[in-house]
C-alpha cells in the first residue's frame, strides 16, 4: 500500500475519539473497562501484525519476521499475528489492544535494508490513491475500526526497504541481514510499551 | 467514436484496468486487462507436494480459504484419499469453507459493490443517535470521503431513508464479516491461511464447546443474512430492477460444485455437494462436468505462444511481457471451446435447474417478486441475488453439518506421498469455479497450475477472438455519461473480480521517511 508523508499531522481516529494519552495511574478519569482489564492482568496488551506477501520475496519480510518472532516471544500480553495479504488486516486485531506494532516492507528508495520506525501520526493516509482493499488496506482498516468506534491506543509501524519484489520464498541478503536487529528493535519496543503501560503492579 | 479506460477498477481485489471504446454512447468494444502476474506455480516446482497447501493459500489475501481446499483436494486424489477422507474431517473443511463464504459474500456485496447503488453522503443529514452513522457523518463533515470514494456520480435512486439504513448496515456489515472471521478460525486454527486442511482431512478435532462456540455465531450470521442482507439487496434490485436486463454476458455458466455431502466417492465431477456441479446455459439446459474440456489459451496474453490450447494438468506459465497483441496477464480459460462465465450464480443456476428443492424456493420467490423468468439470472442482478442467496443456502445448512460432527471420532487419516503421481482438485470458491492440478515425480512437485475464478470472468480474448465473459457483458452496454460511466463499474463488480496477490508495499510518497530511519 501507499502512504503519503504530509506536512501535517493527521490523525484518522479523531472519529473514534480514541483517549490521546494512556488514563493517569491514579484519579476518577479512568475508562472503567479499561481499569478492570489492566488490574486483572496486570500487563498492556500487545498485538504484533506481520504483513506482505511470502511469495514475494522481500515484500513478505513482515511474514518472516513475526513468524521468527513467535518462536522467541511468549509473553502472555503479545499476540504475534501473520496477516499476509489480508485486506483488512485490522480487523484481525483484538479489540483490547493497547499497543499495535506493524511490520511491513517500506520502500522509499533508500538503501535495501534500510530500517524505519514511524507513527500513522508521521504518514498522511488520505492523499493516497485508493487503489484496491489491498492497496489502502491500512488506511480503511483505520477508518473501518472508527467507525466501529473501535480504539486503537497507539501504534506503531516498523518497516524495511526491501530490495527485490519478485515471485520467490527467500529474502535478499541485504534484508536477511537486518532480521536479527529488527528482531530486537521489536523486543525493544514491547518491552519500552510494558515498561510504559505496566500499572497496578 | 471514443474510449474510456477506467484504471484501475477501484472497489475490487487486486488491479483490474477495462478499455471500452463507444459508439453514440453503445459499448462496441471492450478489453478487460488483468494487470498482475501470478507466478505460484514457478515457485512451487521442485517442491515437498504437502508444501502446494501452504503456499497456494498466500496467493490471495481475500480467498486463501478457497486455495486452501481446492489445493487440499488436489493432494488427496494425487496420494489416492480421495475417498477416505473421514467424515468429521469432511464436514469441518465444508465449514470453514462455508464461514469464508459467509464473510467474503457479505463484503463483497457492503463493501465494494452496495457503494455503486447506495449514497453513503446522504448520511449527512442524520440526526438520530446510531453512534456509528454519527461517526458516519462526521467523516463527511470533516471531508473525509474515502472509503466511500471515489465514484461516478449521476445515478442513486434510493431514498434518503433507505440509503442512510443501507450506510447503518455497511457498518454492522464490519461487524460481521468480523464474526464470519472468527467462526473460521473455531476449526481453521487462523485466519487468513487457516491452517487445518491438510491432506487426508483436518487437524483440527471435534469438540463439543467448539461446535457450541460455532453455532451462536452462526446464528447471529444467519440472522444478519434474513433481516439485513436479503432484504438490503432485494431493496436495491427492487429501485434499480434494469439491470435484471444489464450485463448479460456470455450466457454459458460453469460450476465446480462445493460442500461436499458424501467422501465415499473420489470422483470430484459428480459427488454429492451442496451447490451442483455442471454447466448450464441461458436455454437453462444442463450439462455434466467434464474437466477434460478445458483448455487456456494465450493469443491475446502475456505468454509464450507455445503454450497455448493446454489442458491445465499440462499447463505451461511461460511469460513474455509485450508480446504483440497481447494486453493481459491473465490466460484464457475455455470450456469446450467456448466462454463460460463462473461465480455463485452459476452454481446456484445449475442447483436450480436441476431441482434442488431450497434452492429452487429460493430462486422463485425472488423472480415470481420481480416478475422475472429465470433467464433474468444472466444479468448484474442475478449475479447480486444469486450470491445474496447461495449465502443463505449454506449457512441455514451447517448447523445440520455442525451436528453431524462426532466428537470421539478422527478428523485425520495418515498416508504415504506417491513417488509419482496425477492430481485434480476442483471447488468452487467465492467467486467461482476454482481448478488446480498437480504432477508428482520422485515424491516432488514435478508441475502445479491453478485456474482461478478471476482467470475465467475476466481474460482476455481466445486463439480464435472471442472476447471473456465480462468482456462480453460490456459489449452492448448503454453509456449515459461517458463522464460518469457507472454502467461499467456496476457491471465489473457484479463479478466479484479478484485479481489480488497485490503487492503490500509501504511507498511514501512526497516527504522522505529518511527522519525516522533507525537502522
């Protein structure tokens, strides 16, 4: 899918009117739900979605990537989720999911390999071209889930430039090379997340 | 003399571009040009033949579940289970298979095509207390118009009333695709690319909290179907009833048949399924499936000549982007020689015609409502009603299969891979008539070819120049604004086209991301 980086910052959930900060650890303001949850187990809820196309050689790189991950990670409060080319990949998402990180291939040009980290806040997705479900998945996910009034707290997109898009299983060396580091730039950030969101504990 | 080209087809899976040239505002000619390559069968030579089953299941986002049996089928009569699949496992693959249905028909028809025929901006003027229509309207306030754009404008004909509570389903549509999702993964483990059918049946077991899990879900589907969907559609049929007479086509249907109501039979053309094999024509006239009749033809598309009028179990995918005369990447597949159009309608129409008595039920109380005689099936309607129905068909038919099921009892049966070996696996998928076949030799996939629903509505012209079923289907049409050709649009999507393995690339455009590089 294509996504516009714009000068202002968009942010598609307003229609969700999702909380814009994490409820203060003590105080009346506290989405009562949401107490009972965290208290009962303690931990945020971390959803981890792999996306692209395993057949497409460095397209599929979020594939790979949450496949390895599922055999290191086993925290309880991470569900590691394969969505290949799913069109409304969201949808897969559990509905009491604190944190949402998505890993997908990113081509902006850079060199093969290249590793991003950014927020829907960074990346405008309104100014791209509505293609297809699959094309604008991302982007109608969001909206779709607004319009369930579904929130989605904060999310988070990893990505990777890849260097070949062709039929195929395996990845490029130059992105084969940088699993092992993303691996951990992922770790990172579930651990930064129950380190953040971790409350009553 | 002019021509439009709508590219790509938005509201579909995958990228579609349709060329049609006019004549004083007559379709005289169309080319419906499938734009991406499907290379599966490349990847998967050489390869464990157990392997066909996982790998199939990612050439598509929308209908891995499809892949999934049609594959799954194929190995079981290369490895000779045909007939011994047991029955628990059976039923369960009838319903995950059934659950796809389910969820992908009710997308199909909320989410890409309702938005031809309902005016979503007519929810600006809501003023009740349904929270999703007021995210709804808040949406078009702030300029928001995606999903529900873009559009061609000139034709809505519902009233406001009814095009706001078509909105408030479009929502609720979400909801249960979401639902159909989850019924899926009860007995399919995940989803997208379940991972229970596998040769010799499913390995998944039978337990009782699972059928129990099941079953509510199914019945607030099945509640969903009659109260919201059947209706919704009806609705539309009833304000926009020309095109019962719209987008006629070839006028040949084709089906593979699907849910399989008997294992004991290893010959896939003609074992007792919920939905019939067979073929049938405009004159209604059945005719039994022959899988021997079909071959793919590549004059007009991006392969190499050579490989032309191939039976697929001896299919060859040899690409030559720009060959002279081609414009399209998909082949084209015929049956007998002649173009066959495939889809729910046309397993609904062969069931009709040969009896079946729920069916035959269905199908008359939506004609003897519209006046229509079954002929009036062959059109953008027909496709709509028949997909609304074979949806209803077969949800008011799995909680029967869901108390088939026998808890104690294996899903599984073992088996030895076959040194060398022939397979044929044929279903029909969401969007229809779905084929795929294998060659074994040494234990290793020695050649796979698949030809897909898509392959059949939308390819190109044959050897001999006789345009594809949605081709044929545009051919004739009426264009009131060649600005706004919505015609056309309708048309396509009542096809249900799918043309996806979309590339899932993230491409920012305009500013570098280059800032949030990390490593």
């Amino acid at each position: 899918m294509e996504y516009t980086k714009s000068a202002k910052t968009v942010c598609h959930s307003e229609g969700a009117k999702r909380p814009k900060t994490r409820p203060e650890r003590s105080g009346g303001t506290r989405d009562p739900s949401l107490l009972l949850r965290v208290t009962s187990e303690g931990s945020p809820r971390i959803t981890v979605l792999g996306i692209g196309n395993l057949l497409l050689k460095d397209e599929g790189v979020g594939v790979h990537l949450v496949q390895k991950l599922a055999s290191i990670v086993s925290d309880a409060n991470v569900n590691i989720i394969d969505a290949g080319t799913y069109p409304d990949f969201l949808s897969l998402v559990d509905d009491s999911t604190d944190k949402l990180i998505i890993i997908d291939a990113v081509k902006t040009g850079d060199k093969p390999g290249t590793i991003y980290r950014f927020s829907f806040d960074d990346v405008d997705l309104d100014s791209a071209p509505p293609i297809s479900l699959h094309d604008i998945g991302v982007s109608h996910s969001l909206k779709m889930m607004a319009l369930l009034n579904r929130q989605l707290k904060s999310t988070v997109v990893i990505g990777i430039e890849p260097k070949t898009i062709d039929f195929g299983l395996e990845l490029s060396p130059e992105v084969e090379g940088k699993l092992s580091e993303i691996v951990k730039l992922v770790l990172q950030e579930i651990e930064e997340t129950n380190r953040a969101m971790e409350v009553n504990k | 003399m002019s021509k439009i080209i709508v590219d790509p087809i938005t509201r579909i899976e995958g990228h579609l571009k349709i060329e049609v040239t006019t004549e004083n505002g007559v379709v005289k000619d169309a080319h419906s040009s499938g734009m991406m390559f499907r290379g599966i069968e490349l990847i998967l030579k050489g390869r464990d033949p157990r392997d066909a089953q996982r790998y199939v299941q990612r050439i598509c986002g929308v209908c891995p579940t499809s892949h999934s049996i049609a594959a799954t089928l194929n190995l079981d009569s290369a490895f000779g289970l045909a007939d011994k699949i047991p029955d628990n496992g059976r039923i369960i693959r009838n319903l995950i298979l059934g659950a796809a249905h389910i969820a992908d028909h009710i997308l199909h028809f909320y989410h890409l095509a309702a938005l031809d025929y309902v005016d979503v901006t007519k929810v600006a003027g809501y003023n009740g207390n349904d929270p999703a229509l007021n995210s709804v309207k808040e949406f078009i306030k702030r300029g928001e118009l995606a999903p529900f754009v873009p559009r061609y404008e000139g034709d809505y004909r519902l009233s406001d009333q009814i095009n706001i509570e078509a909105t408030a389903h479009y929502v609720k549509a979400l909801e249960m695709r979401r639902k159909g999702q989850e019924m899926l993964t009860i007995f399919g483990g995940k989803m997208p690319h379940n991972m229970a059918v596998v040769p010799g049946g499913v390995t998944s077991t039978v337990t009782v909290d699972k059928i129990a899990s099941f079953l509510w879900r199914l019945n607030e589907l099945r509640d969903f179907i009659d109260s919201v969907y059947i209706p919704d559609v009806l609705a539309v049929a009833e304000v926009y009833s020309d095109y019962f007479e719209i987008g006629v086509g070839c006028g040949n249907l084709l089906s593979y048949g699907l849910w399989d109501l008997e294992g004991g039979n290893p010959d896939y053309t003609n074992r007792k399924r919920l939905v019939k094999q067979g073929t049938i024509s405009t004159d209604l006239k059945l005719g039994a499936l022959d899988p021997n009749k079909i071959m793919e033809y590549v004059k007009h598309s991006w392969y190499a000549d050579s490989s032309t009028g191939k039976h697929p179990s001896h299919g060859i995918t040899e690409p030559q982007y720009g060959k002279k005369g081609a414009y399209s990447w998909s082949k084209a597949p015929r049956y007998d020689g002649k173009v066959y159009e495939v889809g729910p309608l046309a397993g609904m129409a062969v069931t009709y015609a040969s009896g079946e008595p729920t069916v035959k039920n269905l199908i008359d109380s939506v004609l003897s409502r519209f006046k229509a005689s079954p002929k009036a099936l062959f059109s953008v309607l027909g496709r709509h009603a028949a997909r609304a129905l074979i949806t209803k068909y077969v949800a008011d038919s799995m909680p029967g299969w869901l108390l088939q099921l026998k808890p104690s009892e294996p899903a599984y049966i073992d088996y030895e891979i076959p040194n060398e070996a022939m397979g044929m696996g044929l279903v029909d998928g969401a969007r229809g008539a779905l084929g795929h076949w294998i060659e074994i030799k040494d234990k290793k996939i020695a050649n796979y070819q698949c030809v897909v629903p898509s392959t059949w509505n939308l390819c190109p012209r044959d050897d001999k120049g006789q345009p594809g079923p949605v081709e044929q289907a545009l051919i004739g049409t009426k264009i009131k604004d060649e600005n706004n050709p919505f015609e056309l649009g309708r048309i396509v999507r009542s096809f249900d086209p799918c043309l996806a393995c979309a590339i899932h690339v993230i491409t920012p455009k305009g500013r570098t991301l280059g800032i949030y590089k990390v490593g």
